[in-house]
C-alpha cells in the first residue's frame, strides 16, 4: 500500500518518509536543529540558509546537516 503524500529521503544517512511539499526550513524546524550551529547539504551542495523557505525537498533527496563543535 503507497503512503499517499509521502516522500522518501535520505537525512544523515538514515531513510526517512517525510510530507511532500514540504521546504527545507519546515524539516529543520521539525527536527529542532540549531540553524545557526549548522551546514546543510542538499544533494552534495551546500545550501545558504537565507533561502531554505524557497528549496522544497524532493523525493530522493540527500540531506546532511553537519553541526559546528567547537574546541581548542
């Protein structure tokens, strides 16, 4: 049975069915990820952060967000 107004993607790694329609922002929002400690990878390019209201997320796309540590 098709899960209807689902999609497929890969987030770190990991497969995950998500909304379709959704934008990039919304799943930051939904996972609760610190924007401003992090880089976000779509499809192995970097994506600037001012813009993840207008990138909607596809089927079979490859996400990776990598968070900052700091040290010294």
């Amino acid at each position: 049975m098709k899960k209807k107004n689902k999609i497929k993607i890969k987030l770190n790694g990991k497969f995950i069915i998500i909304d379709d329609k959704i934008t990039l922002q919304n799943l930051v929002k939904k996972f609760k990820v610190p924007i401003k400690k992090v880089a976000i990878e779509l499809n192995q390019t970097i994506v600037n952060k001012k813009r993840l209201d207008r990138i909607k997320i596809s089927k079979n796309d490859k996400i990776e967000i990598v968070h900052f540590i700091g040290g010294g």
